[in-house]
C-alpha cells in the first residue's frame, strides 16, 4: 500500500532541496565574481556588478520556474492514485457492485474505500433481496398464468360470438404479455452471477438447442408473414441448457418483434475456433445505431416506443452470456441492413 505523503516526500521535497542547494552554490560563485575584481577600474567593476545582478535574476527566474514545474509534476504524479479510482468507477457499469481492492488505494484513502465498499456491499444486499423476491413472485405466478391461458383458449373454442371472441383475444394477449415478462423475470434471477451455479454446466448440442427452440416462434413469426430460417452445424458447448435457452428464445424473440411484417430472421451456429461455438441471429430490420449498441444490453432501456416489451430481453442475454464467458456484440446484418447479434462460445 503506497501513502500519497511518502510519494510528495520523494518528488517534491527532496528535489526542492537539491534546487535551492544548486541554487545557493550558483548565487555564492556570481556574489563572488566581484569580489576577486578589487584591482580592476570602477567602471568595469561597475559593469560586473550589472552583469552579476542581471545574471542573479535570471537564475531566480530559472529556479522559480523549475519550482513551479516540480511542485505541479509532483503534486500530479501524488494524485494520480485517485484520478485511477475515479477512472476505475467511472468505467463500470450501473449493476457493477463489485468492492474496489484496498491494496490498490493510497494510505490516506482506505478509510474512504473502506467506507465506499460498506455502502456497496449494502447495495449490493438489498439488489440481492430485490432479485429473490422478484424471482420467488415470478415463479409463484407462473403456475395461475399458465391456467388462465388454458381457460381463456377453452373459453374460446366454444364461443364464436364476434364480441365475445374478440374480447377472449384481448385476454389472451394480455395473459401472454404476462407469460413472458414472468419468464424474463426469472430468466434475469437465473441469470445473476450470485444464482449461477456452475456445477449445472454440462457438454450441450448447441444445434439441438437452437433447432427447439425455433419451434416455439414459429407460430409468432408466421402472424407477421416473416420469413423464420435457420443453418446450424453440429456444435458442441459447455453451459447451463436453461440459461442457454433463455439466451436463444430471448435473441429470437428480439429480432422478430423488430423486424417489419415480411421480413426475415435467421438463425445460425457453428464451430467457432477448437473448442468453440458461434450462435447468430440476423434480422432485415430497423437495424441499432453504433452510438446505441451498447446501450440496448442495459435494463428497460427500449429504441422503439411503438413495440411492446419490458427492456429486459437484451439484458438477459448480456448477463447469460457473461457468466458463460461469452462474448456477445451486435453489428450490422447483411448488405448493411438490420442487425446481427453475436455470441462467441469459448
């Protein structure tokens, strides 16, 4: 652990001393020029004693300039631990709790940090207790939503009637809305690093994976005449199958509620490297602006107002693919149109 006043001590006070040490030696020798011209006339002793002061002055100018320039290198060069801190905790991001190491921080500062990482552990305490309670609500509310929508399809295949119909609709849509921010809800818990358990990671056909789930959008992608495609070669990965399935339905889902009616979505994955595996999902859609591409992976962050959803789906698939080891981006799809996300297995 450094000490910001041991690092002053040694660029600035030391070489203060030294400055005004030359400084005094440098003043002795001109003060004594002089003094060994006793024999010459007045008139060049007056001419020494000019050169001496203008001589005298100039060093003063010289040592003050040097002074000023070493007190604002070593003042810099002291502070320089805190402008690191202040880079480090600008660089994180917004659910980064994670405690800043004491080892790395000045003396003087410990106490601050210290303090700093009570307040994030607190933080971080009550997002915890926040993520179980969502998680325990979600999970209680999957079973009642799940009967609803079975009632609400049963009411409907017996009523023909026009209005009754289009009001069972309505409440089908509504319940499936509810459906899905449940999921998400406890795709997120899952998600978390705290709940990710990595002895459920086991050897997965990344393929199989995919081509299952594709199957459960099919219906979706057919409402709005959107052409749902796939390529996958056999590849295999190691992961958690439910938070790799979360990942896949939530990349999906993303590019067929962005894409236009008649659009296309394709989904593919193949060996990426030896041991790895690339999933891609493409769409011909609006496409995301390079400036926003990483703002889309935050929670309840939504581009387009006019489609529904919570601003959670992208969230989810940045947390799953992190406590993989993933690497996830999204970039422009083909010819420049629509976007392609990215997940590199390793």
């Amino acid at each position: 652990m450094t000490s910001i006043r041991l690092r002053l001590l040694k660029w600035l006070i030391v070489p203060v001393l030294l400055i005004n040490l030359a400084g005094g030696v440098l003043t002795y020798m001109l003060a004594w020029a002089p003094a060994n011209a006793v024999s010459a006339g007045a008139q060049q002793r007056d001419q020494m004693r000019q050169a001496s002061l203008r001589a005298l002055v100039l060093l003063e100018v010289v040592l003050t300039v040097a002074s000023v320039g070493l007190v604002w290198f070593s003042v810099s060069g002291a502070l320089r631990p805190l402008h690191r801190l202040r880079s480090g905790l600008n660089a994180r991001e917004g659910d980064d709790l994670a405690p800043i190491a004491v080892a790395e921080v000045p003396y003087e500062l410990e106490p601050v940090v210290s303090a700093f990482n009570g307040l994030l552990d607190k933080v971080g305490q009550g997002a915890r207790a926040r993520q179980d309670f969502l998680a325990n609500v979600a999970h209680q509310l999957r079973t009642p939503l799940a009967g609803l929508k079975t009632q609400l399809e049963w009411l409907g295949a017996r009523h023909a009637e026009p209005e009754t119909a289009h009001s069972v609709q309505l409440m089908l849509s509504a319940t499936e809305r509810m459906i899905r921010q449940t999921n998400q809800l406890l795709a997120l818990a899952r998600a978390e690093p705290n709940h990710f358990e990595k002895t459920r990671l086991e050897p997965l056909a990344l393929n199989a994976l995919v081509e299952d789930a594709i199957q459960s959008f099919v219906d979706q992608a057919s409402l709005k005449s959107i052409d749902l495609g796939f390529d996958l070669q056999p590849v295999t990965i190691t992961g958690d199958r439910f938070l790799l399935r979360d990942l896949i339905d939530n990349l999906i889902d993303n590019a067929i509620r962005y894409t236009p009616p008649r659009g296309t979505v394709t989904v593919s994955c193949r060996p990426d490297g030896l041991d790895g595996g690339l999933l891609a999902v493409e769409d011909n859609g609006p496409g995301i602006p390079p400036a926003k591409r990483e703002q889309v992976f935050s929670r309840y962050v939504r581009l387009d107002d006019k489609t529904h959803g919570s601003g959670l789906g992208l969230a989810i698939v940045r947390d799953i693919a992190a406590v993989h080891g993933a690497r996830l981006s999204v970039s422009n799809g083909a010819d420049g149109r629509g976007a392609l996300f990215s997940v590199r297995f390793r």
